[in-house]
C-alpha cells in the first residue's frame, strides 16, 4: 500500500516540476533562450503543453 502512495507522490511532484519549468521558461528573455537553445516560440509551445506529457 505504502508503494502505491509513494508512486503516486512521485507522479504529482513530477507534475509539479514540468509545470513550474515551463512557465518560467515564459520569463526568460531572448538571450537565455538562445543559451538553452530554445527560441521565443519554443517556449511558448512548451508552456502550452499539459503538464502531464513528458
């Protein structure tokens, strides 16, 4: 039983990770975009993705 909280504790912190990435990757100007190697509307594309896809 233990497995199965620990499981899905695991699955929402991931959650929480990819959405909070991808909305700071929106406050990220130009010039650090281009040192990630993203552009402007790469970043947009990611935030717009559900956080439940990888």
């Amino acid at each position: 039983m233990l497995t199965i909280w620990l499981r899905a504790t695991h699955l929402l912190l991931l959650w929480v990770r990819r959405w909070r990435g991808r909305r700071e990757l929106l406050t990220l100007d130009d010039r650090l975009l281009r040192d990630i190697g993203l552009t402007a509307d790469d970043a947009r594309v990611a935030a717009d993705k559900p956080f439940w896809k990888g």
